[in-house]
C-alpha cells in the first residue's frame, strides 16, 4: 500500500510540474499563434482542418471543456466517496487502495482545470486585430 501511495504521488507531482510547464510555455506564446494552436486542438471533426478559430469562439469551446472537465472530477470524486464508504465499511484493504486512487485521480483531473480556465481567460481578451496571424 505504501508503494503505491508513493506511485500516486510520484503521478501528482508529475502532474502539478507539467501543468506548471503549459501555463509558462502558454505565457510566453503570442496570441495569434496561441489562437493558431488553440483552433488546431479545438477544431470539430466537419471543419475544415485550417479553419481558423475566432478568440470568442475558442473562448466558448474551452468553457465547455473546463465544464466537462469539471463534470469528470465530480463523477471520479462521487466514485471515490463510494469506494471510502465501502472501505470503512470492510475494514480498508483492498477497498481503500482503490478509494484511495480514485480521490488522488479526482484530485489530479480536478488539477487540469486550471490551464484550462487561464487558457479560456486569454481567449476572451483576445484583441481582434491582434490575435489574427499575418
């Protein structure tokens, strides 16, 4: 069990530094090419692979994102809850190594909001002139 542990919050870790990457590389992009990157990723299957997002639009595609991204955190967190109950009930073991897990992964896809969101902020302040590429 305490392996384990160790290897969750080896994940954790692991996860906190590249979220802290993202945000410093993101910093450091300018917005048309951020707006470039942005429409790459967010793109619909039926559009057209060089359609070029507007800043808005991108703005609304990552909120619902962080929405569902949220929705994801909630559902593992309710699971994890369910797992604890079930190990207080059983005495832990094998029930709370997993309830375990499922409250760090909570945790960790809950973590993820945060680029998401600052992403979504630098979208919507987007000036419309500065955030097409020449």
């Amino acid at each position: 069990m305490a392996a384990w542990v160790m290897i969750l919050g080896m994940v954790t870790l692991i996860n906190v530094t590249m979220v802290g990457a993202v945000m410093q590389l993101a910093g450091n992009i300018p917005d048309a090419s951020l707006l470039v990157i942005l429409s790459r990723y967010l793109r619909k299957k039926e559009e057209p692979r060089e359609l070029l997002l507007h800043h808005l639009e991108a703005s609304a595609r990552l909120k619902r994102l962080r929405r569902k991204s949220a929705l994801l955190a909630a559902l593992i967190a309710l699971a994890a809850c369910g797992l604890t109950i079930g190990a207080l009930a059983v005495g832990w073991g094998a029930w709370g190594m997993a309830a375990v897990t499922f409250w760090i992964l909570a945790a960790n896809v809950a973590f993820l909001d945060v680029p998401i969101a600052a992403l979504k902020r630098r979208s919507s302040r987007m000036k419309p002139g500065d955030a097409r590429p020449e």
